[in-house]
C-alpha cells in the first residue's frame, strides 16, 4: 500500500496509490475517521472532492492509526474506548517541531471518476490547504502559528503526482483514536454528494439509540441547511437515504415529521431484508415535495389526498404541475380545491 524512508530531514515520505492496490489489501477495505476530524469536515462543509482526498489520506494513515486501537466490531459504529497503551511520542519521537509528513499521491489514487480535470483535482487541494485546522499559541515566546489541514502543495503534471507536507499537530489529530468512526472505503469513494457523508457523521452518534428525535430548526443548523422548510428537508433526506441504501454502509433509517420535530429511526441493513425501501427517483422526490405543500396549504382530507396523489401519479409531476400551476385560487380548499382540480383536468388525457 505504502512505501516510507525517513529522511535527512525527519520528513516521512508517504506514496499511496489506491487503483494499484487496492483489490490486493484488505487493510484499507475500511477507513478510520477521528472524531476531531469528521467534526471539522462537518464544520468545514466541505465539497466531494475534497472529501475523497481525505479519505485516501486516512487510507495511507491507517497503519498508524491502528497502533492506538481495537478494530470496531461493524462499520459504521463510533468507538471511543482506546485499548493500546501507546503515546503520541512513541510515534513521534524522531519528529522536531518544524517537522513535517510528506505526502505523495498518485493522480489515480483520488480520480476514481474519469470525468475529474487535472486542474480540478489541484484546485481541490489547494481547497483544503487553505482551511484552518488549528491556532497554536506559544505562551513563553507570544508566537501565534496557523496550522492548516495540508500545506506546501506542488504537482508533477508529466509523473502525474501531487505532493503536499501535513503538520506534526494535524497528524496527531488524525492519529487521536480516543472516538472513531469505521467507514468502508469504496462506500466513500463512490459516494455522489459530500452532504452524504455530513450526514452519516451526524447520525453515526445515535446508532446506540436506534435513532433520535430533533427539533427542525435545530436539525437545519447542525447540517448547515439553507430551508427550514418541512417539504425541502423532506427532499433532503430522500435523496441522502437514496444514496445510503443503493451503498455499502452498515445502517438504513426512516425519519418521520412530527409537529416541529423530526424522528430518525435506525436500523441494521441486514436485519431489515426487504424492509429497505426501494430507492426514489427524481421524478418521485419532485412529486412528493408537491403533494406534501399541497396537503399542508389546500388542508384536504385523506380522501382527497389520496385524489390528488393519484392524478401525480397518472399524469406524472411535470405534466400535472404545467397544468395547475397558479390557476386555482389560494382560498379554495378541499373539496373545493379538488372539484378546481377536476374542471381544469377535463379533456386531459
């Protein structure tokens, strides 16, 4: 997986490449994320790209990582008991205070997806080269240092490799197994949001629970949402639970919308065989966000819901929303509204 040699200069070389070897080492079939650092991700609100380079760069860690820890029984689980008696000095001992990790990465280690530009895959790194990672404080000389994630990026367009240098204070925090989360490694990599996986480090805290209930407003804040609107949230959610059960990852949900709140029902996938709810495509996430207004503006009973749900479904989302679209009064509601409905509706086929 990995070649390292200490050099002259206490700067430990690391060459990882992914698309070579991974078929090959079970070792990084999963990825051990820190607490410090899936909070700072979450913080961070970081993009996909980004996102997969950490991964690779927990990928090359993780031999040292496991030097602190006992495996986790399940992905997924957050585990924050450390079992190995080992110190930060043990591994750091040769390391001086300017010294730094040296990373070298192979462009296939992160272009899974043969639509990612060169340039775009630099750019992502000079992304997380600008993000602070932590403020230390001198006492004795007043010296303030700023710590970035990554720093000293440079690339080989003709080797096709990307360098970059990580500080003996982020390192540590990547090695701080005190809370951890086990992710499978292909399950990141081939994931199509980052929202994705700000999302699995929010839930994976409540598997112990089987779930959690949490206020809306609440929720929008801690996943930095831009709506607090039910129905957009609701189109949040689908889409992210799309994405988790077409995955590898060990837990499924259900959520539920309850007056201001909404509950988030976990469980084990392989205890719920057939209980996984088919994944929805777009045209049903844009249906039930309609419906879901509808239902809340036009106050119709359970009839006419299920009325109203049914002309969606025969005519499908853009047809039935080019047709109603602003042509029936705000005030009219229930029955009222349907029998708008129907008038508009006659003679469509």
């Amino acid at each position: 997986m990995e070649k390292r040699e200490i050099l002259k200069t206490k700067i430990e070389e690391i060459n990882y490449d992914i698309i070579q070897e991974f078929k090959d080492n079970p070792n990084i079939r999963t990825i051990l994320y820190t607490e410090r650092l899936y909070s700072f991700m979450r913080k961070k609100d970081l993009t996909l790209l980004p996102t997969k380079i950490i991964n690779v760069i927990l990928s090359a860690v993780k031999d040292e990582q496991q030097k602190y820890i006992k495996e986790a029984p399940l992905p997924g689980i957050i585990v924050e008991t450390p079992v190995r008696q080992m110190s930060f000095e043990d591994i750091f001992q040769d390391w001086a205070e300017n010294t730094r990790a040296r990373f070298t990465v192979n462009f296939k280690s992160i272009k899974l997806d043969k639509d990612i530009k060169n340039r775009e895959l630099f750019e992502a790194f000079i992304y997380l080269s600008n993000l602070n990672w932590q403020i230390i404080n001198d006492v004795e000389t007043g010296d303030v240092e700023l710590v970035p994630f990554i720093e000293a990026v440079k690339w080989n367009k003709n080797k096709q490799y990307i360098q970059f240098n990580m500080h003996k204070k982020t390192m540590e925090s990547l090695l701080d197994m005190s809370k951890f989360l086990k992710l499978e490694n292909d399950f990141v990599m081939n994931l199509k949001s980052a929202k994705t996986l700000s999302f699995i480090f929010w839930l994976s805290k409540f598997i112990p629970y089987n779930g959690t209930t949490i206020s809306i407003q609440k929720f929008v804040e801690e996943m930095n949402l831009t709506s607090s609107y039910p129905s957009k949230i609701d189109e949040y959610l689908k889409r992210i639970r799309a994405e988790i059960n077409s995955g590898n990852y060990a837990y499924g949900f259900n959520y539920s919308f309850e007056n201001k709140n909404i509950k988030f029902q976990l469980y084990y996938k392989k205890e719920a065989i057939g209980k996984v709810e088919e994944i929805e495509d777009l045209e049903a996430l844009k249906r039930q966000r309609a419906l879901y207004h509808i239902y809340s503006v036009r106050e119709l009973s359970p009839e006419n819901k299920k009325k109203i749900e049914n002309i969606y479904k025969a005519l499908g989302y853009e047809k039935t929303s080019s047709l109603l679209k602003r042509k029936i009064s705000k005030d009219l509601k229930n029955d009222v509204y349907i029998e708008a409905v129907m008038n508009i509706l006659k003679g469509v086929e």
